[in-house]
C-alpha cells in the first residue's frame, strides 16, 4: 500500500503555494525597482536579498522596521500594497493548510502511513484480527496477556473510536479499510515471518472463504482461525486448509451430547477454557422430553443431536416461513406459536418436559421463555443461548442451568487453538474418550494437583530451554521426569500431571515419566503455581538445571574472590 499523503499535500497545497511565491515575487522586484536615499542622501536601489530580507519580515508581520535605510515615499507605498498582497496570500494560504488538516483522506493517509511504520517496526509475534466487536476485543486481551501482540483492520468509524479508547498496551496497530483485499492485507504483515495467524470470524462465508484464500496465497505457514456456519462451508474450509474452524452452534450441540454421554469430559473442557474448576458440580441433562424453542441454526444443530441419540424432542418455531430441512410432516413434534405464550407450552408437554432449550436470536424472547416454563414446571432444566455478552448481567440473575454463548465460544475455541495449541490438540483428543476415563483424570489431576490446575506447555529448543537443549545436543539422556522434579529437595516430587507430548506428527496422550525427552518435543503438563516456577528455572537456569540432575549445587568462581 502507498504513502499517499506526500502527493495529496503537493495537490491540496499547490494553488496556495504559487499564490506566496507570485505574491511574494510581485512584492520583492516592485521594491528593488523603487528609488531610496542612503544616509547621504544618494540614490539608493534595494538589491534583491534586501528586497527579500524585509518583505519576509513585513509579510508575516514580525516587523523589524525600514532597512538598510529610511524608506522615500514611493518605497513606502510600494510597501504598503506589498503588506496587503502577502498578508492576504498568506491568509488563503493558512486557510487552505488548516483545511487539508481538516480532509479525510488525508488524514487516512496519515493514519495509513502511521500504521505501515508500526507493521515495518513490529518484530514480535503477532496475529491479524479482521474487524472488531465484543468477540475480537476478548481475544485480543487474551492474546496480548499470552504476549502475543495484535494487529486490527476495521472500517466502522465507531468501532475504530471504541477500539483507540480502550488503551491497550502494548498497542494494538490498527488500519481503517472499507475492504479485505490483497494490498490491505498484506499491508497489515500477513506476509510478515513473525505473523502468526488471521482471524476472520465474519457472518458472511463467502467473505472468510475469500480472505483464508488470500492469506494462504500470502503466507503458507500462517494459521487461519475462520468462523464457518454450514458444514458444507466448513468442508470448502478444510480443503483450504484452515486451521481452526468454528461453528459455535455445532460446538454447542456437541457440549449438549457430551453432557448427556460423558459429563465428566464436559467438565474437563470447562477446566481447559478456564471457565470452572474440576471440583465443579456435573452438568445436569436428563434423559427425558426436550422443548427446544426457535429452530435456527442453534436449534437445528441441537434437534439434530439429540435426534441422533433417541430423545424425544418438540420444536416451537415463531416463523411459519423459515426454511426447514425436513417437511413438517417428518417433524411431528413442530408447533408454530410464541413460546413463552402458556398455552402453547402446556400443548407441547411442558409440565412432563425434563428440558427446555430456548435458542432463538433474541435475548429477552429467551428469557421470557424461560421465565414462563419455570412457572408452568419449577423442576425443568433450562438451557438458554446468550446472544449479547453485553447481557452478562441479566442472564447471571435469571436463575437458569445453562447458559451457551457462541461469542464467548468463538473466544474460548479460538484463543485456546491459537495461543495454547498444545491444549487444543488435547482437547480434540480426549473428546474420543469415554466418561470413565475422563472421571479417571480429573480424579488424578485434583488428588495429585488441585482443583484447578495450570496450564504450562513449550518446546524443547534452544529459545524456550536452553538449558535441556545443550544437554540432549550433547547425546545425553533425558526422561520426562525432570519436570517433576523439586528444587527444594530432589528426592521430593513436584505436582504435576503430563498430559501430551508431541513428537513432530505423533502424539502421546498422558506420557509416562519414563518417556525420553527430544529435541523439537512438544509438551504440556498440568501443575500448581509452584511446580511451574520450579519446571521454568530447570529449563533455563544452568545452576537449578545441575540441581535437578545430580542433586548438587554448582559451584562457581568470580574473579577477585578465592
């Protein structure tokens, strides 16, 4: 993308300048051609840097007096006309500065070339977020506290204002663009070795089908995080190689059958995104009659599972015209009507319903749903999505069981797989497992760790630990043992779980400790805070390194000392 903003001063400024220099000009030879006295009273005749010399001082009214001699009267009438010329050459001319400073595209391009110095002199690792709203402002304050630096385009003038008041730090480069083209990205450094990823998270497909098209054609390694809405798209994704895809309503019906299957895993995946504790009560979906309110695409994605795992379940859909992918004849439990009208809802079952779900677009539609099953049937479960995060408070002190917000899990999925791969990597892996095996680590991880374990995952390599890479470049030996290990006392075993270890395309879930250690290896363990200080010192630190291996201190020798 160009600098333009050199080319629209010389435009904007080219009549005011001509206007000083013929001024200016006119002033300067009038005054050389008119005849004065020296200070003997010969003629005298201002040469031109005089001439120059006092009308720059008279013209912009500074005022040093007559030079080199007292003026005659016709140099002062020259002079006179001369104060008037330039004074009103120079009025248009500010007129016009304060006007360009004043024009939008030129401050755009003050703007642009403001953020190309910013992409020029960014050398961290950094992510290209597209468009920012409540979703992108989560995940680019998760990101900046994982250290992973954030670069916006935007073209809504609002956003753009609300996005400069939230001061982040450090901060967050941002380009105004009307569009999402080749030259806009790559001037945002999608071609850039330390850009790590794209977000795209459009409601259009075919816009985030076009940019993960682009930013593969700019950039091979970089990782795409799109937002995708049918699995027809998700599939022309995949063949395009994205890495992370999100349908947030299709990950919402697979949390509904993982809870109604295997609640223990569900609740493990609460733990990896950090929104409750292993101790946490299990998620509580019966077995039993399930309303589902609003047949969009939330509800189409939760008719579906529960259809495929034999639950009885009825719809009540507002829109008599909305597009079904069966004929009404094939969904015998559809009812048209308002769902939070009481007749409606005792003509479904209410009162023998163990479930309602109310998963229409609108908040307060939800919530009245909910509001009038809980008086027809006190002991039903509820379900609601949670279309606004800015709703946070009303849903909290609605009294409801679960509560599904797809922005939040656009933020959860993609925060998780872009700045905590490892966990994401875990997180596909285990949702194979059934709920006994799942109910076998969570037991694990509290009895030997806490309830609510850290995260800690890295490379071994020569930035990350340098200390065990110089040790295994030496064919030495290693196992994962090391990161058990206390440095208060070495016979002492720290709290920590290994959860993965990947070996360029091999994964292993749960390793052993007897497992030997590569260079290039992938790890992540769960732990406590002080586990985690004492794995980060063995990785880095030469002396606790020692410690950790042989269990003795090493001794060094400062000069000037014995």
């Amino acid at each position: 993308m160009r600098n333009n903003s050199l080319f629209i001063i010389l435009q904007k400024m080219r009549r005011p300048f001509l206007i000083i220099l013929i001024t200016y000009s006119i002033s300067i030879l009038g005054l050389t051609f008119m005849e004065g006295t020296d200070e003997n009273g010969n003629p005298y005749y201002m040469t031109i840097f005089d001439a120059f010399y006092f009308i720059s001082y008279t013209a912009t009214t500074i005022g040093f007096g007559e030079t080199p001699y007292a003026f005659s009267y016709p140099q002062r009438m020259w002079v006179s006309v001369s104060i008037y010329l330039t004074v009103l050459g120079w009025f248009y001319s500010i007129g016009s500065l304060i006007a360009l400073f004043r024009d939008n595209l030129f401050l755009q391009e003050i703007e642009k070339a403001k953020f190309l110095r910013q992409i020029k002199n960014l050398n961290e690792d950094f992510i290209v977020v597209l468009g920012y709203n409540q979703v992108t402002r989560k995940i680019i304050m998760k990101a900046l506290d994982q250290g992973l630096r954030t670069v916006v385009i935007e073209k809504d003038k609002l956003k753009i204002n609300n996005l400069i008041l939230e001061n982040f730090t450090p901060t967050v480069p941002l380009l105004a663009s009307e569009s999402y083209s080749v030259k806009v990205l790559e001037s945002a450094g999608l071609n850039k070795k330390n850009c790590k990823a794209i977000v795209s998270l459009f409601e259009d497909d075919a816009l985030n089908l076009k940019i993960t098209l682009i930013a593969k054609a700019l950039n091979k390694n970089i990782k795409v995080a799109v937002k995708s809405t049918s699995s027809n798209h998700t599939e022309n994704l995949k063949d395009l190689e994205a890495e992370v895809i999100v349908n947030p309503f299709s990950i919402i019906s697979s949390e509904i059958g993982m809870a109604l299957w295997a609640p223990n895993l569900f609740k493990l995946e609460k733990w990896l995104y950090q929104i409750d504790n292993l101790n946490a009560f299990l998620p509580v979906f019966p077995k039993g009659l399930y309303i589902i309110c609003g047949y969009g695409r939330m509800g189409k994605k939760i008719f579906e599972k529960l259809n495929e795992n034999n639950i009885e379940v009825k719809l009540i859909e507002i829109d008599k015209n909305k597009d079904f992918p069966f004929s009404q004849k094939e969904i015998p439990n559809l009812v048209f009507g308002s769902a939070d009208d009481k007749e409606v809802l005792l003509d479904v079952g209410i009162k023998q319903a163990v479930v309602i779900a109310a998963v229409t677009d609108d908040d307060t539609t939800n919530l009245s749903i909910l509001a009038t099953a809980k008086k027809l049937n006190p002991n039903i479960v509820t379900i609601v999505r949670e279309n606004e995060i800015a709703d946070d408070f009303l849903f909290k002190n609605a009294n409801v069981n679960h509560i599904f917000t797809p922005s939040k899990i656009l933020v959860n999925k993609i925060t998780n797989a872009l700045v905590s791969p490892l966990s994401d990597k875990f997180l596909k892996m285990i949702i194979k497992k059934d709920d006994e095996w799942a109910m076998k680590l969570i037991t694990r991880l509290v009895k030997q760790i806490n309830e609510n374990p850290l995260l800690l995952e890295f490379e071994i390599n020569q930035s990350n630990t340098p200390e065990i890479y110089k040790y295994l470049s030496s064919k030495q030996n290693l196992k994962m043992e090391l990161f058990g290990i206390s440095l208060y006392n070495k016979e002492q075993k720290n709290n920590v779980v290994p959860l993965l270890l990947q070996r360029e395309n091999d994964i292993i879930l749960l390793p052993l400790w007897e497992n030997d250690l590569k260079i290039g290896d992938k790890i992540l363990l769960a732990c406590d805070s002080h586990a985690k200080n004492d794995i980060e010192y063995i990785c880095q630190n030469i002396y606790e390194f020692y410690y950790a291996i042989t269990g003795k201190e090493k001794r060094t020798i400062l000069k000037g000392f014995i």
